[in-house]
C-alpha cells in the first residue's frame, strides 16, 4: 500500500518558501491533510473558513493566500476593486504566514470547508487534487468564464493533472544564471542565451585563464539543478513513483565537477564551508573577495533578479540568462511560483471562477498586484504590466517572455515521496566528487542504487 506522508512543517520552512517561487519548493516532501483531519474529527469543531453557510443576501466568499505584507495589501485591495465593481459580492480575504496557512488548509480540508479561492503551491497541487479538494476549471475555460487563452501551454500544463485543469498560475519565474557582466564585457566574451555545456565550459575556461576567477556550481543545494540537467538526456529524476533513466545517465551530472576541478575554474569546496549555502547575499559572485572565492556567475531563480543586484559590489553590473544545459530546449521551463485554485466545495463556483479571472487578466487589479507574485501568466497582461515596473523588472519579464518561453518544455510532474531524501544523496554525493573522494562514475553507480532504494521504501 502507497504510503502516506503526514504535512510536516518543519521540513518545509526556508526562506526560499516563503516567497513561494524559488526552486526550494521542490525539494519538500508531499503535503497531507490525514494528521489534520483526524484532529478535526476528534475535536468536532467547525473549521475555519467555513464556505457553506451564507448569513444574509448576495454572495459570500473567502479567499486565503500566504506572504508578506506587501502581498497582503496588494491582494485585498484587488479584491476590494473587485467587490466595488461587483455589488452584492462580499469577500473575506484571509492571509496567513507560510506555515500557518497550510495547517489552516488541512483543517478546512478536513471539515469540507475549503476556502473558495485558495492560493496553491506547485508541490501540493498533485496531492490536493487526488484527495478531492480541489474544482476541475475545465469546464469554465471551455465556457468563458475564465480565459486562458493569453496564457502559454506549458504554464497551463504545470497545472493540469490527469486532463483536468485545477490551479491558474499567479505568476512565473524560472531558472536563471546571473551573470558579472561588468566582468565578461571587460573580457570581450559573448554571455549567449541557452547556452550549450561545451559553450558554458569554454567561458569558464576562458575568464579562469584571463583573471584566475572562478566559477561556482551548484553546491549543497543541487535539488532543482541536477532535475534541470537530466532532462536533455531524455529522462526526469522521478518517474513512474521511483528514480528515472539509468545509472550511466547520471555520470554527465558529476563529470561537470571533475571536469571543473581538474581544468582549475570550479570553485574550492571549503570556500562554501565558510558561507550559507543559497544566500543570495553570500553567492560568490558578489561575496568572493578574491579571485579564488569569486565566481563570474551564480545559478539562481529569474526572481532573484532584483535581490542579486542589490547584493553586488558597486561597479558590478549583474545580467541574466539561461542555464546552460547539453539540450537548452528540453532541460529549461517555465515555473509557476503560484496557483490559484478553487476549492471543491465551495456553494458558488461559477463567481469563484469569476474573482479569480479578476485577478489574472484584469489590467486593473493587475494594476494594483504589480507583478508581486511573479510575472503575471497572460502575456498581454504581463505585456501591459511591464512599463510600470522598474528596470530590473522589466528585464526579468523580458527574459521570460522572449528568452525562455519560446525555448523550453513542460516542467516535470511534482515530486514524489521520498525526492527530499534524493535531493540530500546527491548533494553529499557532489561533495565527495569535489573532495576528490569519489570519480564521476562511482558517485553516478552510487547514487543510482542508493536512490533507487530510497524510492522503492516509500512505496511499500
């Protein structure tokens, strides 16, 4: 029998998640209402957000979302435009801290009472549509009601399960290399979008003979870039409940390293023993203070754009491109940082579907949303929204709409049970490669065995 893995919130909580749009969201394991629902029952209390008693005339709705509190003023003074617009129309717009919005979800969850608008995260939509909980839009985009016509198919896949459509995304980010460019314009070398590996060597190579700086891989946090990598090579990490492709299909992910290490341009491994691993503020390419802990460049979010700047020396100009990859088409996406969904029992679908067709394609709400979730989905939304951003903004809805969208496949299905687990075997497998503790094709054997194991557990 499937397990079942109870939501645990303390393997959820990194900075990274709380923005809701980073690849840190990966890495966590599969949410469940089953710890939720059982304390419902036994208490017998009535769930918050309760969306099935209505007390007088119109139509009475909630909404909950999690964020800051720029998110939360955004969001209900959107909905209070909407309500404005929409007399008869009351929403009761809820905003939770990270944690404390999916505890709250389970227990609505497990006393039938959903919210009727929720912010959903990519992670969860799987599971919340195979428990039930959440409305199929199909029939209302075939309607009208909610046009997704703007919007790209790849987005419209990321939140598609088994045909049925059941989260809208609030806005995209995806993959991005962040780049000195103060530093390669200096050196006369050309930074091309969807770079090759052999390109992107050749300019490691390159800024490592002219300046002895340095190039920093993944390291310690290889969750989203080793799924990244493996998808030129025809397969995905996780396929079918279990580890994808072949022992021999993980050796080019190592061999990156050993390749780094024995050319000279890869960063020492105990320079991240000495910085927090993922902290934009202590990448090496704006922390390094010599040319041994520099890099020229650092793999990132596109939404980490604004932060990464803000973070450079004076003097540094920081440009954005793709990550490079032996196939740029298969191995890139595009990735919501966040759905909108509508939860399955509420009383009033049809003016649910209504707010939330407000919020993606309204130029006025988007007005007042600015783009805080991410890049707004509809490209004529995000086409409209980009001259009120600031530059660094504008650049980053450039890149998207013009740079990865035309050159990049379905991101995978969300990870299963058992990826955390993955994640963490690799990324202490890429420290004994870069210690010099195990080649290329040891760590890829080992690593496909272990995993392979790890997998088959949670499916007993």
């Amino acid at each position: 029998m499937k397990k079942i893995t109870v939501f645990l919130l303390t393997g959820l909580m990194s900075a990274s998640m709380l923005s809701g749009c980073s690849s840190s969201s990966e890495e966590a394991t599969t949410a469940a209402t089953t710890a939720a629902a059982a304390e419902a029952e036994d208490s017998g209390d009535t769930a918050e957000g309760e969306t099935t008693a209505s007390a007088g005339e119109g139509t009475n709705l909630i909404m909950t979302w999690w964020g800051n509190q720029v998110r939360n003023e955004r969001t209900q003074n959107a909905l209070n435009l909407y309500m404005e617009q929409n007399p008869g129309v009351t929403i009761d717009g809820q905003f939770s801290e990270w944690a404390d919005y999916w505890n709250k979800l389970a227990t609505n969850a497990a006393g039938n009472a959903l919210p009727d608008i929720i912010q959903m995260d990519y992670m969860y939509v799987d599971q919340y549509v195979k428990s039930g909980l959440l409305l199929d839009l199909t029939p209302y985009i075939e309607d009208g009601t909610l046009d997704t016509s703007e919007i790209s198919e790849n987005t419209m896949l990321s939140g598609t399960v088994d045909g049925g459509v059941y989260a809208i995304c609030a806005g995209i980010n995806s993959p991005a290399l962040f780049y000195n460019k103060t530093l390669t314009d200096q050196l006369g070398l050309e930074i091309k979008d969807n770079m090759t590996m052999d390109e992107f060597f050749e300019v490691c190579r390159q800024v490592y003979e002219q300046t002895g700086v340095k190039t920093s891989l993944p390291y310690g946090s290889v969750n989203s870039y080793s799924s990244f990598f493996v998808r030129s090579f025809d397969f995905s990490m996780f396929e079918d409940g279990g580890i994808g492709g072949t022992a021999e299909g993980y050796i080019p992910f190592f061999e990156q390293y050993t390749r780094g290490l024995e050319e000279g341009w890869l960063i020492d491994a105990g320079v991240y023993a000495e910085i927090s691993v993922g902290s934009v503020e202590q990448s090496p390419m704006v922390y390094g203070t010599s040319t041994a802990t520099q890099s020229w460049c650092t793999f990132a979010n596109s939404n980490q754009f604004t932060a990464i700047q803000n973070a450079a020396p004076e003097g540094m100009e920081v440009a954005i491109t793709t990550w490079p990859a032996y196939d740029p088409v298969k191995s890139d996406y595009l990735k919501s940082g966040q759905f909108f969904s509508i939860g399955a029992t509420t009383a009033n679908p049809e003016e649910s579907v209504k707010v939330l067709d407000f919020l993606i394609n309204s130029e006025e709400a988007n007005d007042i949303l600015l783009g805080e979730r991410g890049v707004p989905a509809p490209m004529d939304v995000a086409e409209y929204l980009t001259p009120k951003l600031s530059e660094l903004d504008q650049e980053v809805v450039r890149f998207i709409n013009e740079v990865v969208t035309p050159n990049c496949s379905p991101i995978d299905p969300p990870e299963p049970d058992g990826s955390n687990e993955v994640y963490e075997l690799m990324n202490l497998l890429v420290e004994q490669v870069c210690y010099g503790q195990l080649s290329a094709e040891e760590a890829a054997e080992q690593f496909y065995a272990e995993a392979t194991e790890i997998m088959a557990s949670k499916q007993q």
